[in-house]
C-alpha cells in the first residue's frame, strides 16, 4: 500500500526503562511506503524497511527487539544508536582547550581510550521527541541538553537531531549543537547495514571516496599520519565486493579521509546487496568516514531470533577524525560559543 503523499508518521510506546521512564517509538513512512522507525532512547533506529527491485521490503539495519536489551547489551555495539559527545576514539580520555585539560570516563579500558562519549553517551540518553511532516517527507526532530561535566566534557551542549525521510527515498539525518563554554563535538549515526535483509554482507559491493586512511597504533588511536590506500586492501576508489576481503584479514575498523573540502556535502560512499539489489549512496558534510565491518559482533540475538556474528553489518559512520583534539594536523572539533556545529549526511536508497 502507498504512504500519504505527505507520509505518515506513528507514534506507540515502546517500553519504560530500568529507571520506568516511558519511550516511545516513531514510525516514518514516504510516498513510497519506505519505512523507518526511531525511539527517543539514544535517537535509535530500530528498522528501516527498504524495498527490492522486485518491490519486497527488507529491514536492512540491525537491531534488538526490546528496550530492555538495547539498555543492557548497547553500551557494546551502539546498534543504530546517535553518537556524542564524541564518536569514535579519545586517546586517555584526555584533550585539552585553550589551556585547560579535561578528563573523561574511560570506557574502552582495554586500550585506555573514551569510546563513543563514555559509558553514559548519546546512544543512553532520553530525547525530547517532536514529530513534523513536511512538504519533502515525515520528519522527527530529537532534542538533548547535554550539562556541564556529563561524561567529563565541559560546557551545557544543546543537541537537535532531525531524521527526515524524503519521498525521494531519501534518509537525511542533520545535527546542530551550541554550547556556553568551549568544548568538543563530533556527533554521527551508528546504524549497522545489512542490505540484504539478513546473513552476512560478504555479498555487499562497497564504494569509498577516498584516498587515503588515517593508520592506527596498538590501541587504535590514529599515529598522525595519512596512508595512501592505492594498491592496498583498503582501497575502495573503485566498487569491490567484500567477501573475499573479509576473509584474508579480521576485518576494518578504520577512519577514510574523505576527497572533498570542509563543510562541503559530498558523495562519501556507496554500498550494494547483490542478493537484493539495494543500494544506498552516504553524502555528508564531514571530513571522515569510518569503516566498520561488525569485527566484534560475537553471536548476540538480535531481532526476529537472527543472531549477529562477525559481518553481520556494516557500519558507514561520517564524522570528524577519531582523536582530533589531540592530533594537531586532523580537523579542528572545538565548538566555541556563539558558534553552531552542523553536521548533514544522506543516505539515498536505489
């Protein structure tokens, strides 16, 4: 059945978290009766139903299937979760601004490292939720007030979060910040992608515009560097299918720095099914893309009893550089007052 030509848009509880707050659930529909559903429990996408060429709709992201098991096992594997203070990694947990140093949780202790804003970041956090439609599709804008010292960070961030979902088959996802006191952002989406609707994505063609990666040492903290990716096993310039890849090494975990300038919406990359036909395209406004192959995902149940083991999704996260605020030659991440972080990324769905 086709969506309104305004789209729908449902809300439903989903459950009450361990502290009985109530969550609820958000359904977006198109014209074209694409499908995504989002609560306000870390702004998570729970499905996203997409469309075959022969017109049957997969859910191609990955996920649980109670709020219960997103508070208890998330804090792992972030599964469709929004990411802040700071995706990705922060040597130490320790940065410093204009003089003043901060330090925060530590909660990748094997390596030392913060890890997606700490142990409490975004992807825990209750959203204020305000559904919109609008002329281009069903939207909802999540809202968050981040205080002072959360996690270690400084400054009272105000977070607005807006996923669309255009009639274009478009799924845009837009972040604004602005904070009362000097601080670091970098929010991203951390849906896992499986455009096959299930099993592994050995079978995924992938496309990264980029040219180069920025390498890691023992602790996965980025050394500084930027390593060409021609004639390597991280080159993706050109489309490859993933399965042969996947099976010569553990996997990637790895930040692309992507060919385009600052602020700049861009192609970023491209992912096929060959087993469906499904294809998304990613455009962002961010200078990185990190590649993330499900390395770590050790056989948990998600949704409808599927068990996720290694390569079950992939995730595609735009973002700025993992330990910017300590690396002198990454992009600058400090948002000042009176400035307003932004950040757009699209993923269009053929």
């Amino acid at each position: 059945m086709k969506g309104h030509l305004t789209g729908i848009i449902e809300k439903e509880l989903y459950g009450y978290t361990k502290d009985d707050v109530p969550v609820f659930q958000y359904s977006l529909t198109n014209k074209n009766s694409l499908t995504v559903k989002i609560i306000n429990y870390g702004g998570i996408i729970t499905n996203l139903w997409v469309p075959d060429k022969s017109g049957t709709f997969h859910d191609v992201v990955l996920g649980f299937n109670t709020l219960e098991e997103y508070e208890k096992f998330n804090s792992n594997y972030f599964f469709g979760a929004i990411i802040g203070r700071y995706a990705n990694r922060i040597s130490n947990g320790r940065f410093s601004i204009d003089g003043n140093t901060y330090q925060l949780s530590i909660n990748e202790e094997k390596y030392h490292n913060t890890l997606h804003g700490g142990f409490k970041g975004f992807h825990t956090r209750i959203f204020k939720a305000y559904p919109l439609k609008t002329p281009d599709g069903p939207s909802l804008i999540l809202n968050y007030l981040s205080p002072d010292g959360e996690e270690g960070f400084p400054g009272n961030l105000n977070v607005e979060v807006r996923y669309i979902l255009t009639n274009k088959n478009e799924f845009i996802v837009e972040f604004k910040a602005i904070t009362d006191k000097p601080t670091i952002v970098n929010l991203t989406q951390h849906s896992y992608f499986n455009l096959s609707g299930s099993g592994n994505i050995s079978n995924h063609k992938l496309q990264i515009n980029s040219d180069f990666i920025t390498p890691v040492n023992e602790k996965l903290i980025p050394t500084g560097e930027f390593k060409p990716v021609k004639n390597t096993e991280y080159d993706f310039k050109n489309p490859k299918i993933l399965g042969k890849l996947l099976s010569q090494n553990y996997g990637y975990d790895i930040n692309y720095v992507l060919n385009k300038t600052e602020n700049e919406l861009k192609f970023a990359a491209k992912l096929e099914s060959l087993d469906t036909g499904i294809s998304m395209e990613i455009f962002t406004t961010k200078p990185g893309l990190q590649l993330y192959t499900g390395n770590y995902l050790n056989g948990i149940v998600g949704k409808l009893g599927l068990k996720y083991d290694k390569f079950s999704g992939i995730c595609l996260e735009p973002q700025f550089f993992p330990d910017s605020p300590n690396i002198k030659n990454f992009p600058k991440v400090v948002l000042y007052p009176n400035k307003i972080y932004k950040h757009k990324i699209i993923y269009k769905f053929k």
